[in-house]
C-alpha cells in the first residue's frame, strides 16, 4: 500500500530498503519512543571558530561507528525505543529558535519523552530549560556563560547560565570545567549562585568526589547540558573556542552515568565540525549512548 | 494527531518544526512525486581514494547552498514535485547492492516517476540499467570502465560499461570524457560497439558539435550516468581517481540539459567527500537542479 | 628618542626590527598614503559556511607570496603610497560594524585617499557606498543579493544590491556574474532597476563586449565590490557561498583593469580561510595589485 | 660494475646517492636481517573510513621524524639488522590476500627473521597467525573482532579474534583495551575462551597489573596484534573507527615492552592516513622502535 | 590631529576604530610596557615539517578566543602592560636572525622590560640567550637540542641546548621532557653538564618532585623556552618533529608557573600551524597568560 | 636463492611478492632503463609554503591513479623501460645536493639513459643543467627566478633561470608562463638575454603558436624544467608559491609534447604536498607519463 492509501504505488516497499539519515539507534517511531533527538542547528550568537549548526548530522555520522549494544552493563540501545525527528527548521533570529526549542522540548516532555537536544550552540539549551524550572541542572563548561549581555544580546551563547538562574534560582546550578570566565562575570553580585567547579578542581579532587558533592545537594530531578568544550581539547579538538586544560572524557562520562537516572533532559552543543578530526562527533555520539545506556540500566533496577 | 493515530500524542506539530535532512527541494510525498531521489551509499568495489559511500548526503547538504529557483529558465525545482526516499541499508557486498537498486528503481518507474541516483561508486548503475534495456545510455566519465572483470569481479566499477553493453547492446552507449583506458579494454573486440568520445575529442569539436552527434544517434529514452571524474579535477577534485585533462563543468551541464527531455533515469557517482573541498558536492548538486530544471522546462514546451 | 619621547627607551631601534602584520606593499604612513587599506573582520549575517571575519589577515599573508613590483605594465606598487589600518574592532551587531565601515571610509575619502575594504561579508558594502551615492557601481557576485530583507534583517548580506539601489537609484548598478537568483528576487519590480549581466552572459559574449556595454553606462565615478564567489569556485574555492558555472579569474581581472581609472573606492568580500586551500587569498591579493597598479598606470598617462 | 654485472653502467654509484623509500633504520641486507618488515596496503573488508591501504607508506614516512638510538635503554636500533620488503603487491581479495601474508611470513620465519607487519586492516593478522598456531596472542584492540561473519565474509576485519581462537584454541589469547562489542559476540559461547580485558580494567588496574596477569599464562612464545584503535583516538586519531575511552599511548609501550623478549611476530594495523594529523603514523613507527629496542635489549641481557 | 603632526587628517581618528592583529592583550605602548612580545618567523634550519615562521601570528590569533582575566588568580592580564613590537622582518640566514634577535632582546632588557618570543624555530633562542649569561635555564622540549653541529651548521635547532651550555657553562641548565636523543648526543661528554628530565622521569616521579629538584639548583633568574614538541602529540599536534610519549599540557603550566616569579625572559618556539588543528596555538597562547599572571600575582605578593 | 647467493634464504621468493615503492610503471632494472627517475627531496632554499621535499614520493604514489597505457597513441610506457632509483640521500647544504644531482645526471647520461628528476625544489634543476651546456632549455614558471642571488644564496630557488643563462648562454632558453618577475629582475642587462613568455601572452596566441615561435629557435636537444606553479593554481594548487592567471594544464601537455622528441633531460619540481589536495602530483605524473609517451611514440616514428 502506498504512502498516501494508494495502493497502487511501492512507497512501502521502497521505505523497507532506504531511509533517510538519522541516529542510527533511532528505530522506533515517535508514539513508542521513550527518548526523543532533536538537532538545532543555530550558531548565529557564536563568534569565533562558527559552524555549530552543522553538528546535529555530524554526530548522526559519526555515531554509525558504534555498537548499538553496551556490553559493559548489557544495555541495547535500541530497546530504549529512540525516535530521531530530525533538524529544527532554520533561522537565525535566536530568539525565534529558543522559542521553537521551548515548544518543541514542551511537546516531548508532554508526551511522557526524554528530550536529546542536538546543538548548535549553546543559547538553544535556554530554551529547552524553561520547560524544566523545577529542576537542578548539571552543566559542563569551559566556560563561565555568566554575562548578562554579550554582542547586544541577552540570549548569546556567553550567557547562557545566567539565564538559567534566572529560571532555576539560586543553589540549583552546577556547572563542572569551569576554566574561562571574565572579571565581569567573576565579580558579579550572582556568581556565588551558582556553583562552578573548575577543571582544576576536578583533577586535583576527583570525579568522583565532585560526583558526590553534587549528590548531596539534593537534586530529584536534573537537566544535563555538555557544552564540548568543557572537554580537553586533546580529546574534544572540534569545538568554537577550545580551552586548555579541561576535563577528561572520562570525567564527563562518570558525571552523566552518576546523575543518568534522574536526569530529565539532556544536551549537547557547541561541536564545530569544520574543525573536527572525527573525535569530537564521536565522542558526543558515544555520550549519547552513555546517557541512555546508563539511565536504561537504572531503571531495570528499579524494583 | 499522533503518528500512529493516538490522538494524545504531538507528532505532527513536532513534524510541522523538524525534519530529517533530505534534499532540500525535495518536499513532496512519494504519491505525489514526479522525482525520487535514492541514495546508495556503497564504495566496496573501490580501491584507490575511498570513500563515496558518504556522497549521498554530503551532496544534500551541498544543496542547501542553492536556490530553489532557476531563474535562468524560470522554473522553480520544487514544484517539480521531488520525493527524497533517503539512503539504501548498507551492504558490503555488491551484488546485493545492486539488486537492490534494481529493485528500487523499479518500483519507482513502475509508479511512473524519474529515479535519481546518489552514489555510492559507478558500479550501482548496473543494477538500475537492468529497467532500462530498451534505451539508449550516456555516461560521462574519464575511464572506460569497460573491463571484463576486475579484482576478480565482474560488478567492479571498472566494468560499468561493458554491464552495461551487455544489457543494452551495440550502438546504444555514448561515453563522453575518456581519457584513460588499458591496453585490453582498447583492443577489445567490444571496444568498437561503445561510442567513446575522448575529453580531447569534446574540447577540439566543442560540446555542442558532440550533443549534435549524439542526437544523430537517434536515442528516444536516455539513461543518464555522471562519474564526477569525467570533469576535470579543478572543478571535481574530490573524486576517488581524479583524472587531468577533462570536460568542464559547462560542458557537463550542456549535455544534461541537452537530452533532460528523454532522459528517465539519473545517476551522480564517485564522489569522495574526504578527498573534496566543497566545490565536487555542490556542483553535483547543482547538475541535479540543471536536470530536473531543463526537462521541467522541456516538459512544459511540450505542446 | 622613545616611542613617547623618552630619550632612554630602544621603541624606535625595535620599530627598525620588527613590524606588525600588515599588506606587505602598505609601506606609507597615513599622510602620505594614497591607498588605505581597511579591514572589517565580520562576518554575523553569513549562514552557511561562516568565516569570512578571518579573510583581512588571510589576504595580507597571502600577499607576502607576490611581487611588489608589476612588471607587466611596470608600475612598483609600493610607489602607489599604501597605509593599512588594520582591522575594525569587533561587533556582531551589524548595523553598529556598516556604520563604522560608513565613517572610516568618509574619513579615508575626506583626506583624499582612496579606500580598500577587506571583508568580511558582503553587508559592509552598504556602509562604504553611502560615501559615494553619486558614483556609478560595479558589483561581481553570484548571486544577486535582491532581497529586500533576509532572516529578519535589512543588512543580511544577501540584501546588498537592494540596499545599494535604494542609495544610488535605478541604472547606475551593473552587477557581473550573476546566477543564483530566488523568484521574489527575480520577479520583484526594480529587477530592471539594476543591470545584472549572468556568467553565462559574460561566457557567451567575451569579458571585453562586457565591459563595452559597461563603459557606454556613463559612470564617472565608480565603486568597486567584488564578492569572490562571483569566481568560478575551481578559482575561488574558499567562499561561504559556492556556485559553480562562474566567471574566470582573468574576467575578473579585465574587469577590474578597464575601470580602476574612475574606481574610488574597492572592496573585496566573502572569502571564508578555513575552506581555502590559499588559492582564494591569494587571489584577492592579486586583485588588490591590479587594481592600484591599473590605477596607478592610467594615472600617470594622464598628460 | 652494473647492475646486472655490467661493468660499463653507473648503477653501483647511483646506489650508493639514492635509495627507494623504506623504514629508515632498515638498513640490512635480508641474509644478514634479524626483522623483516612487510607492508600490506589492504582494506577491502573495512567499512566506515576506509584507507589504511596508505599506513605502510605513511609509517615509513613518520619514521623518518624519529632518531635511530633509543637512549633510554641504550639501543641502537639499525644495529638490530632489519630488512624492509616494502609492500605486498596489490589485490582486493582478502583470501588472496590472507594467503600470501601466510606465504611471505612463512618465507621470513623459515629463514629465522622476525616479521614486522605493516597493514592495512586487521584481516591480514590472521593469515601471519597461521604460522604460530602453537604460540599465545596479545591483541591490542577496541573491538572484540569476534563475529564469526561479517558482510558476508569470514575474513572481514570484524572476526580477527575469531578466527585466531579457530588456529590457537582457547586460553591462548589476551585482548586488551576491549569497548565496543556486539550482543552477538558477547553472548557467543566463545566470548569466555579469549580473555578480553577492557580499557576501563586496564584503567582501574593499571597496566602493570594487566601485564601480571598475562604473564600468569605462561605464554612462551607470543604472536603480537596491534590494532591502532586500542589507543584512545586522543593519541591515535587516524584510525578507521575511533572509539572514545580508550588505553594511553603509555599502556601500549609497556605492553609492547614487557613481552618483547617473547614476541616472534610483530603487527600493526588499522591506520588510516587521511584521517590522521599524523601522530598516529608516528606513535606506530615509535611502537616498532619500542619493540625492536626491548626485543634488542632482553636479548643482550641473556647470559 | 593627523599622524604626522597634519591637523587637517583623520589618523587618530581612524585609530580609534581599527588596529592591526597583536597580541589582544598588549594594549600597552611600549614605553609603559613591561613585557615586550617579539615575533621571529624564522624556519630555515627545520628539516622535517616545516611552516613555524607562521606561528607568531598563529599565536596572535589563537589568543583571541582567551578571556584577558585570570580568575584562577585574580590577575587581569592587560594590567601587566604588555607590547606587541610585531614580527622580526624576514631573512633566511639563521646567524643573522640570531643576531637580530640578540639586539632586540637587549635593547628590551636594558629598557627594563622582559621579551616574550614567539617562534619561530627553537634556534632564535640562541640569540635570545646571549643577553642572559648569568642565569639558569629552563627548557621544555623533546629533544635534547646537544649535537654540536648540524646539517652544517652549530646554529642548526637541532644544537641549541649545546650553544647555551657554551653560553651558560655547566649545572645551569635543565632542559624537562627528553625523549629523542641521538647516540653521538648521549655519548657526548658534555651530556652530564646539562641536567636532562626525561618525560618518563615526570611521569613516575609527578611534575612538583622535579620542581623541586630544579628550585634545589638554586637559580635567582631563570630564562625559560618552551619548545612545544615537549608536550605530547595529543595536547600539541602542530609540531615540526612530534614524538610520542611526553609531558602534559598540566605539568608545563605548573613548570612555567612554580619559575614565573624569577623568570626574566620567555620564549615558545617549533610551532608549525599548517599542521596543526588550532590546539597548539591556542595552548601556546595560554602559556603566555600563565607566564605573565603567575609572574604578576607572585610579583604583587612581594611584600 | 637469497639475496646474497645464499641458497637456504628466500629472499628471492619475497620479492616476487613485495616491492618498495616506487613509480608504478617503473618496472625496469638499471641496465636495461632508457628512463630513470630520481628523486630529489631537497627544499632548503624555499621560504614560503615549503615541503617540496615530501613530492617525491607524492608524485609515486598519486601515480598509482593512472592506467600504464597511453591509449591516445598507443604507447604501453613500461615498455618504454623505466628505472627509479628512489631519492637522492638528504641533505640541506644547497651546494652539496646540486652537486650530488649533477654527478648522477652524469652517470644516467653517460649510460645513454634520460634522466627523470622529481624535485624538490627548484635549485635542484642547476646540477642537472651542468651535464647539458649545449642543449636549449624550456622552462614552465610563474617566476623569472632570474635573481642573481636571494636571501644571502646565488643557489637559491628564485635564481635558477640565472644560473641556467650562465651556463648555456643567450638565446638558449625560453620561460614560458612567467607573470611574476621583481623590479631588479626586469630591469636587469640580462633580461633580454632569456626568451621570457608571459601566461598572458600564452592566452592570446594560443600555445600553438608559441610553440612555433620556440621551434624556430632550432634547439637540437632540449632539457625541459617544469615549475608547476606556472601552471594556474586552479590545476596546481600545491606548490610553495601560487600565482594566478596562469597555464593550463593543457598548455603544457601540448609544450611537453611538442619537444618531447628531442627532450634529453626533464624535471618537475615546487610541488608541496602538505598544500595539495592530490591534484598536483596527479597532473605531475600524468606530465611524465605524457613526456614519456610522446618521446616514445616519436622515437617509433622515425624511419
Ligand atoms: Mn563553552
Ligand atoms: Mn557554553
Ligand atoms: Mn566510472
Ligand atoms: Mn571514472
Ligand atoms: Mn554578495
Ligand atoms: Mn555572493
Ligand atoms: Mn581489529
Ligand atoms: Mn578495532
Ligand atoms: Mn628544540
Ligand atoms: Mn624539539
Ligand atoms: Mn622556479
Ligand atoms: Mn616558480
């Protein structure tokens, strides 16, 4: 039968031999699906080293090189029921795309789905996070993102934490990396709100002491936001402003792992493909699968 | 209304924000279609600079550059009513590739549409030529690909043309562009049972001196085939066996327009994107527009 | 003596050692200089392939490739008396960068000299031009950049020809190497305002009927805009923008040569570093050359 | 005297000015040779980024960047005699293929030389492994390698370890930095016969540790596989699949060290120079140097 | 009040809105400065991959992504009045260049300033050196630098660790990171006067136990060169000569800093940007921001 | 029997099965050669985009691309006996690697073989010129590298066409492509004394005609040297210094062709791989397949 009720034509046939490009794990259709992947591909805000809105597909690519079976805890991904809707139209007025993130985010949560935003930089996180004010949010950064206003805009992707202290309040906001940040932002009358961890500390303290301090503040349910730039640029060379000294990609895995099972949304920006070896979009696609392998795992242990 | 027909679900307002990437002209349904664009991402028989097998898409995003409008001829590509069915499930192995294209592209002129073929390497053309015994071919490449087999198979794509003799006969295949050939494909008895019209040939005559002798041959329906390699390297560098002294661009874009009327299917081959700048994929992209645009002209001067 | 007239201090020793980057035949200080040479790292309105705010420093290093002296009409450039400002300082905001570019251009203009603008994109333009609503303008771009309004801004850089005709009014525009145009473009009533001549025109007729068509305008006065994808990409690979089926370097050059006499102001746009290969650069440096050293040589045959 | 015992040609003098391009510490004659090196440019089984039929040449070529003494244990490596045979001429079929590698490590075993594979893909390993069926074998790897098939073939590089259990049977065979395997594989009968150890265990333990329990198993003669993606792609970035959270660079040098003195046969596959920046070339030369140094130094220790 | 005294000009005017590429944080003129940034595009003794002559402005760009605050340490990086003199005009012969740079650093010197030198290859630090003959010496580097000639000649990069130790004499050099030495270096009985810290030594011991051993030298001013192939390949690719297995991005951070307060002039030398993915600039960049604000903040704690 | 007449190695064996690289049809010994390749790696002298030195081995490699068969005019060119000798041992003393490149030419010609250079830069053209004082000389260049000395070096790249007049004389040389030529050069008493062609001059006559020009200079014996960037940058894009508006690649098939039959030494250099997107060293080798063919086909012609 055809696509439209016709029967004479093929559609169906040909839909069992060729599909579109989307994340590999991606299988099911959107009524099943449990987790929901959403590219935005919008870096207008961003300045120096641009090409973020080519990221969605590049992770999709890239992560064609994976298993989609996790052998470490026997997770297939794909029982986790994955539907990829694609990329966000385009435009480059920000605010029109975060509120399209807001909306789209909204529908996906409204019907019972995690949302996996696929950036795009990092101002789309903003819009997603207004659909979640009752919940902590777990950053990871090079940066700060602390400016009110950055190039005549409140919604640059320099500022995107504080918008979300706006949205969350204080205590709420952990943002793990944290090794650039302007004396503006420093000494602004808020930073004490929102707690950064630099890569420094990190290292000298652990991941996994870090992981239990943020345990301790007591969040029930978190938003996740990786900015790859948070990552070593040894490890994450495709991002718009690389930083050096970050964190490791193992870092960053034991952080999502650690807080997958409450975390409500998920994010990841700032991928500049045009500067990438390959690692960088593989590396986000293998945080995808970390993401929903690990909060698999902790919901088939539920009782 | 849900995807599935649950009403409680957002499906469609999701789908009124986001798409996965596909053509950009290509916004019309299967029913509706005039066009259908397949992707075959295989480059298994390819031995030099691999890599075709990532075509398909990098030439939809190439697309994106272009307008939707020609206005040299004033037909807008959309309305031509394209259909993107996305990219053939992978297969290593050769002759299933092109039984599946076999398949697919004829379910597609069996509902009476134009197949359009991304490569993915010369070989898949095989198995679309199979629909189309009773027509008369063009190729455009700098080998005669004309080999009997090659690396112990006979669907390498050094072998294309003489598949393709086989299926359609002496005297109906015109190959435009040559320029390297081996001593046992030149002294083939068959040699002389393919028009080869050398890239030398082309730039002494002029294209338009060489469209009047294939229209001499008399063709009523066109297989339409495009090895970017038939182009020379400054215009198509990002090829898997780039070849000096080829056609230009415009002598490409003059034969596709010039038989676009009686052409009924269209394939691009042999781009490698790892090896290319840019300017391979866009102009692909761009020969694809020039097609569909001219028989879309040439179908509405129809009296 | 110090560079702040301090007696003690080596400034004036090191400034005989070194020198910051500049266009290495920028050898006048700004009062002498006849040529000023102005840098607009901008690039916020661009979509595709952005990158275009690194081309000021790509096109100063390429030019270290060249000779100073043009041997073939015997001008030697630095004799031209060139200054170069450097760069714009930076904004995103692009109404804020054009009217920057507007004033430093009426600054350069006022004390008598003419300016060269390296872009950046190709909205910095409009801020030059408006220095000079009585000159006649000579644009090379593929596309036309018609629209009135593009992506929510006046100033996109797709909307360049519309904004110049508002400045300069109907038939003192002759745009060259236009093909990609969109319907509303095309089909908007002050399409006859402007005189766009397509690359297949210029390929058809010869670069040299061209310019006579030009010349018989009437133009007294002229400003220059060569956007580098109105060059065919096999010339000119590293532009946001690609279009095949382009003008010839050699065009371009005719073009430049044949009204660098009348030509008071010269801008150079959208060439994007991180997707050249060094040939795009390098070739705006040259057209840099041609267009002084044409100057300069007419000039000085004025009796 | 010539070439050919000509005493009037030059060919002696010209030889003693140039030499084809090989290992640069390869300067033995094969009869006097301890190492031989074997090149075997085949990648017809891979799949994603294909190309590691250039790694032999790109392995020689790095190896130039390094020096000929490994000062930290005081071995100078061309004093090792090695021989390099340059590159197995070329076929597209890998049981051909896998037969001739048989054949040529045969040749250079009989004649009491170690061989130092360069690949390529990581089939060629099995047909080297053929002649050591009585020894262990340590892989270096981020896949198991474990399907009995794959896209048709039993030779695909996807069942390397597969068909190395069929020719040295269970407990023989240690592979390390495991972290991508399939349901398929790691609920197959034979997954607890090989001893995968993953680069998380290696990470938690140490590689001292993991060496200590390798030693445990007795091996007294070693065939050691090297396939690049082992490393994490932070130091091995030109490999055909990089998988995140890999082994150190560090890691595999004191693996490489500490069974050196037992190693009978040598190789390393898997890169893939287009993908590279070239740290992965180096790090490959600098593991052979690592191997050919401690195999030198253990061996003049021996009393 | 134009440049040269003209009030009827637009110099300053115009220098208020544009400035040619420097170091973004040298905002200082050079006679309040009290650091002096010295570029030396000079490449010619490099054998290998050549192209660090255009790393001085690779630096300079790459340092645009960095914030001018340190909120480490609290020190805002302009504060410290830094002078971007430009780049040494070019030559080709290395005894010239060294003399040159000889010059320049002693005219900064005796203006009370310290020179930061942007390489250029690690031979300009000879010249450099000449002004210190009284001072320890730090180097970060992979090579030992101790061949007393070259490719013929003793200021070939490959013998500046042996010209310093003429400078310098014995016990006053340590040069951190060794790890490619040749025979005829190693066997050198000058080998013992230069206290070499092979990158395995850091490992095993950690980076402060060799701070500590060097502070036991007691040196009261150090000259500190860093030649980035130093750090490992995976933290710095773009290199001339990359060798595996060296010191990380962290333990030269903590090296500049523990020596920062006494160090009296700096250098970063072997970069190669043509290879490079933007890592080894931008690391290099933040290298100089550790240098100046470890050595403001010790500065500012003397009481 | 082994390598060393040794009957019990199979060193003999090995080699039918592997084979350094060298230039594919290259399959001659010494002794029977009427062609010999060397390679000169050598690119000391070179200032800007240097690493000629890595083309030797490019151009062999992107050989491998082409048929052994000239179907044009039936030539199968490893009939024509071709040897390679590999690469001249390195050095970056300008005068010893002349020196060395004049003595084998000596040898090659002395054994009544053509010699083949692959360079490295340019200045390795004067040692081979030492053997050929009677000859003429046909050299494609963008650059009249007609500097009696440059950067301190009468040896340098930018003097070769000086040192080549010193050598034959006036009226001996023809320069074909120039377009960039410095003041001191142009204006030099010897300018007139070398047949310089301008690319321009190329354009208007059409390279028929200058070949007819160069005809009637009744040179008996040619050496032919090509710069191949005297080639435009559009087919040439890796070479150290790209100028536009240069030859095409057909002009210089055409130039080679047309002397090829009395050509008696040829070389091709400037190529730098790191820049090239393997369109240079394809048309680089497809040059020497043409020189080869032509003189081939030539040679049978005669009676
Ligand atoms: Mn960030
Ligand atoms: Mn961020
Ligand atoms: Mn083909
Ligand atoms: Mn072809
Ligand atoms: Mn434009
Ligand atoms: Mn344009
Ligand atoms: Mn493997
Ligand atoms: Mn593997
Ligand atoms: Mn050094
Ligand atoms: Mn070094
Ligand atoms: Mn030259
Ligand atoms: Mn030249």
């Amino acid at each position: 039968m055809g696509s439209n009720g016709q029967k004479e034509d093929h559609a169906s046939e040909l839909a069992g031999l060729f599909s579109l490009r989307k994340l590999p794990d991606a299988q099911s259709d959107y009524a099943s699906a449990r987790y929901v992947v959403l590219g935005v591909p919008f870096d207008n805000t961003s300045s120096y080293r641009r090409g973020s809105r080519f990221a969605p597909d590049a992770i999709r690519n890239a992560y064609w090189n994976l298993e989609s079976f996790e052998f470490h805890y026997g997770v297939n991904i794909p029982d986790a029921m994955i539907y990829d809707a694609g990329n966000l139209f385009e435009s480059e007025d920000v605010e029109e795309v975060i509120d399209s993130v807001e909306t789209a985010v909204r529908y996906v949560s409204a019907d019972g789905k995690v949302p996996i935003l696929l950036g795009g930089e990092h101002s789309i996180t903003v819009g997603a996070l207004r659909n979640f004010r009752d919940c902590g949010m777990i950053i990871v950064d090079a940066h700060s993102d602390f400016r009110d206003s950055y190039m005549g805009s409140r919604f640059n992707h320099a500022c995107v934490t504080r918008r979300a202290l706006e949205l969350l309040g204080p205590g709420r906001i952990v943002s793990v990396g944290t090794r650039s940040v302007s004396r503006e932002e420093f000494e602004s009358e808020e930073w004490k709100d929102v707690r950064f961890i630099t890569a420094d500390e990190v290292r000298e303290r652990g991941i996994r002491d870090v992981i239990g301090e943020i345990r301790s503040m007591g969040f029930r349910r978190v938003y996740f936001s990786i900015d790859m730039d948070g990552i070593d640029p040894a490890y994450a060379p495709g991002v718009g402003t690389p930083e050096p000294f970050g964190l490791t990609d193992r870092d960053v895995r034991e952080l999502i792992g650690a807080f997958a099972g409450i975390t409500v949304a998920f994010d990841i920006v700032e991928i500049t493909p045009v500067y990438d070896n390959g690692n960088t979009s593989v590396l986000a696609a293998k945080f995808i699968q970390e993401f929903i392998g690990q909060r698999e795992r902790k919901a088939s242990k539920k009782p």
